[in-house]
C-alpha cells in the first residue's frame, strides 16, 4: 500500500471516529456546560474554567479541583486528590493497545491524551468485535474533547446567566452518559462474558457504599478484569466473531 | 503552588498516568498470559462500572419508585432499540428522550 493511500484511509478512519463520537458529545456538552457554569460561581475566571478543561481532560477530577480551589486548599492537596482520582486510567492504556491494529509512536501521546473513561468504553465496545484503527481512536477522542472543551467555555461565558431550570429536556441530558454505556455494553455484550459484567457491577455497587464514586469504579473494574482473566483469552477471540 | 501551576501540573500528571502505561500496553499484550486476559477483560469491566456509577448517580437525585421506573423505562429503551438497530448513538439519544418523557409523564 503506498503511503498516499495509508494516509486517506487514515483521514477515514479518523472521521468515522469522530462520526462515532457523536453520543459521546451530546453526553460530555452538559456536563462540561455545568463545569463552566460551577467554576465561574467558585470564583474562576471563564479562561481558567476553560484552560483546566483543554489541558486536564478528567471530568470528575475537574469538579473536585474546582471545588478544592474555591475551598482555599494548597496546591500540593489539590493537585494529589487530583491525581489520586485519575489512577484508574493507569489501566486503559495497555487494555487499548492491545485492541489496536498498530501503535505508532507519533500518535501516541495523543491517543493518551484522549483516554478519558467514556472515550476507553466507546473504543473497548467497538474493539470488542474487531482491532481498531488509532486513526479512528483519534477522531473518536477529538470529539469529546471538542465537546468538552466546547460546553466548559459556553457554561463558563453565558452560562451563569441561564442557571438550569431542571427542565425535562435538561433531566433527559442526565441519561445520556447511562444510556451510552448501556448501549455500549449491548454491543459488547457476549454471553460468557456475564461474569465479568456481575462481578465489575455488585462491586462497584457494593464500593458505593462506602468510598467516593471513583474508588469504588477502580474496585469494581479490577474485579470484574480479575474474574475475566481466569478464562482463556482465546475464549474471547471466539466469542468475538460469534 | 499558584492556581495556573496546580492546573498545568494537574494536565501533565494526568496525562502522564495515561500515556506511560500506553507505551508499555503492546509489550504487555504480548501472550496468553494472566495479565494479557486481564486487560482483554478490562473494557467490558470498565463498561458495566460506569453503568452502576452513573444510574447510581441519577438514582440517588430521586430515590423513589417514579426515579427508579423513569431509569428503568430508559434502560429498556436502550437495550430494546440497540437491539433491533445496531446503532448506539440511536440508541442512546432514544433512551434519553424516554427517560426524559418519562419524567414530565410521572411528575406530581
């Protein structure tokens, strides 16, 4: 294949990838609208609201770090409790790489930089089936962080102005990242694999129920990934084309 | 450390907790080995947290039985159109729009 042609089927592959980032966006735009909306409230200025969400692209952990700011917290605190919550992300790289076709060095960085939870969940449903093109992963990640990055700076300059009203429109907004991942586990979804959806869930129930959100995520993954890794790997490889 | 300094450092810790670990991923798939089957199985793991973490969320907002049937009219319009249409972003939007006529049909 010569390298013109590699690099349109990459373009392809790379709006495909941002087509596919479509829920992904309608999810991310509210929430980041409210994180704009919650920093400027805390005493931030639009442009830091919006420099956290283009450099930091951690959505949970920007909540915490604005509210640790506002709080008057050192920086030495907020910056560990910040670090401390996106841990769990340690995770995502191998598990990506894996379902990758190639892992050029020079997309890399980028791909890393992009590996936010849902974008990880929307690649490993996709890659479920088949290896994934890193061209696709980027464009995927681009429209999340254009919808990120988009909504915090919406909120952050208007957005104190149109406090929500806790309309239905903005309520069904609340079930777009659920029904995301609910989508995505369906079409993740094979039957043996059951065990690792029940273990990963009771515990991440059960961790609810005395940790913060985001430790008890990291337990109820590395469970649900423990009880899968007693199986054969090549018992997913089939269940894959069945 | 200034508030631009926790921002930036907060960015490129961040981002080094997901880049380190991705450069050492192809290595790491290598094999059929005990962590190979845990990354595959990683993902799907992933998937089903975040469900419970998210509806956990939505539930505790309005834990009654019109909070808990509004989330189980959404969830089984999801899985019901991702069924018939192998389509998530459908699926997802429609789930949505469910839970959210769901929510003005049971209001007081």
């Amino acid at each position: 294949m010569s390298d013109e042609t590699v690099a349109v089927s990459a373009w392809q592959s790379g709006r495909r990838g941002l087509g596919d980032s479509v829920s992904l966006a309608m999810g991310y735009a509210p929430i980041a609208f409210s994180f704009g909306v919650i920093s400027v409230q805390a005493g931030l200025s639009p442009w830091q609201a919006v420099a956290i969400s283009l450099l930091v692209f951690a959505g949970a952990s920007q909540f915490v770090m604005v509210a640790m700011l506002a709080a008057g917290s050192g920086g030495l605190t907020v910056l560990s409790a910040v670090l401390m919550m996106n841990l769990r992300h340690l995770f995502y790289g191998p598990a990506l790489a894996m379902r990758l076709t190639s892992l050029p060095r020079r997309l890399a960085p980028w791909l890393a930089f992009g590996l936010t939870d849902e974008v990880f969940a929307t690649a490993m449903a996709k890659g479920a089936s088949r290896p994934l093109a890193p061209a696709w992963c980027l464009g995927l990640a681009a429209g999340a962080y254009l919808a990120w990055a988009g909504g915090t700076a919406l909120g952050a300059g208007v957005g104190a102005g149109w406090a929500s009203d806790g309309g239905y429109v903005a309520q069904a907004l609340d079930f777009v990242l659920p029904a995301l991942f609910l989508a995505l586990l369906a079409q993740a979804w094979r039957r043996a694999r059951w065990p690792v959806v029940v273990a990963a869930a009771g515990a991440t129930l059960l961790g609810m129920l005395w940790w913060p959100g985001h430790v008890a995520m990291l337990v109820g993954m590395l469970t649900g990934a423990a009880v899968g890794s007693r199986r054969p790997r090549s018992e997913y490889s089939q269940e894959a084309t069945t | 450390m200034t508030g631009w300094g926790v921002v930036i450092a907060a960015g490129v810790g961040t981002f080094l907790i997901r880049y380190l670990p991705l450069l050492s991923g192809t290595r790491l798939a290598r094999g059929d080995g005990w962590l190979s089957r845990f990354l595959g199985a990683l993902g799907l793991a992933a998937i089903a947290a975040l469900i419970v973490l998210s509806m956990g969320d939505l539930w505790w907002q309005a834990p009654h039985w019109r909070g808990g049937l509004r989330l189980a009219l959404g969830t089984a319009a999801v899985l019901l159109v991702q069924r018939l249409t192998p389509n998530v972003g459908l699926a997802t939007l429609l789930g949505a729009g469910v839970y959210g006529v769901a929510g003005w049909a049971l209001a007081d």
